[in-house]
C-alpha cells in the first residue's frame, strides 16, 4: 500500500478523519468533475479531467467506483469496436471528432469576441 495508504488508514482510524477524509476527497473530487465538464466542449482533455474526477470520488464513495467501471468499459468497448471497422470508417470517426472540436472553437471564437467588445 505504500506511505499514502498507511497514512489514509491513520486518518479513517477516528470517526472525524473518516468524515473529514470523505468530505475532503467528496468536495476536490466534485470540484475536478465540474472543471472536466466546462472543459469537455473545448479542446483538450476535458473527459480526462471528468475520468480524473471520478477516480478521486472513487477513493470514497461506492457509486463513483461503479460510475468509473461502466465509463471504463464503455470506452474501451468503443475502441475496441472502432479497432475492428475499416479504415474509412475510422477516418470518419476521425474526422467527426475534428469537425466537432472546429466547429466548437468557431463558435467559441464567434462568441468570445462579441463578449469582449
């Protein structure tokens, strides 16, 4: 388990390190989630960050363990698919993924400049 996990079972040893420990890991695992969800329509790493969220929700709390296994499988079924279809079908794929991400930062351009003027 190493140091972090002799240290987090120190903390879980009292009833207030539990409760501390879980509104600790709640409230910055919270917080990394909304970060990734404002991030997800913009390029870059935005599901990582939700991913990352939830990661650190599931050092505490059940249904974020469950929530993280079915998001897992989920994507790795999807690759899994897309490893399996032709190469068109894959540049296609590519290719919706990078209309996406132009036409978010086009509206994201369109929109920042009228804001700021």
């Amino acid at each position: 388990m190493g140091r972090w996990g002799s240290a987090l079972e120190r903390i879980r040893a009292t009833r207030t390190g539990r409760l501390t420990l879980r509104i600790v890991i709640g409230v910055v695992g919270v917080a990394v989630v909304l970060i990734g969800l404002v991030l997800v329509p913009l390029p870059g790493p935005g599901w990582l960050i939700v991913l990352a969220g939830l990661a650190i929700l599931s050092l505490e709390f059940e249904w974020a363990q469950r929530l993280l296994h079915f998001t897992r499988t989920q994507l790795e079924r999807w690759w899994r698919w897309l490893e399996r279809q032709p190469l068109a079908v894959r540049l296609l794929a590519g290719l919706v993924g990078f209309l996406f991400v132009g036409t978010v930062l086009r509206f994201s351009w369109a929109y920042g400049s009228s804001l700021l003027s």
